[in-house]
C-alpha cells in the first residue's frame, strides 16, 4: 500500500499557514501532504541504509505479512491532495525527506 509520508518541518509550516488564514469563510478542514505515494517497504529501506550510514553497523529488515486482523482503513493507499490548502496559503513541502522524492 502507498502512503504520503510528510517532513515533521513541513507539517509545523503547514501548521504555521493556517493560522494565518484571517477569512472565517475560508477555514475549513484541509488535507496536507507531499501528493505522492511511497510503498511502505521503500520508505522503511531508506530508513535502514540512513541508519547504517550513521552507526556504521549492518541492520536489514524482516519482512513479515501483512496482519489479517488490520482494519479495513489500513489496506488501502493514501496519499494526499493538499492542493486546496497550497491554492490558499501557498505552502507546499519542502520533500526534506528522502523517500517523499
């Protein structure tokens, strides 16, 4: 399944625009996020070669299945359209995150 994986730096921005939004008419609920999918297994991969980069030591992953007993809301892809909120405030993220690329 995809997920859209957000830099904690761009939440805090995103966080930070919308308490600028000054017309009452305009504050709603919004989405953000980066817009694009990354499997799980990729963005968990990319986490494991930063850690070994840092300590110098060898750490893999074990793959294991998908639990049965998962809600429904967990077996499916999401990824956010954050474009109603980028059209009011103009943020966008950075992608300081390596898997957001």
């Amino acid at each position: 399944y995809l997920r859209d994986y957000l830099h904690i730096d761009d939440a805090v921005e995103a966080f930070y625009c919308a308490g600028k939004i000054t017309n009452e008419d305009k504050i709603k609920v919004f989405n953000v996020g980066t817009g694009k999918g990354t499997v799980l297994r990729s963005a968990l991969e990319q986490i494991v070669e930063g850690a070994n980069a840092l300590t110098g030591k060898k750490s893999r992953l074990v793959s294991v299945e998908f639990p049965s007993a998962a809600y429904d809301i967990e077996k499916r892809n999401s990824v956010v359209d954050a474009s109603s909120f980028r059209n009011l405030t103009g943020w966008s993220p950075n992608g300081k995150m390596p898997y957001c690329q």
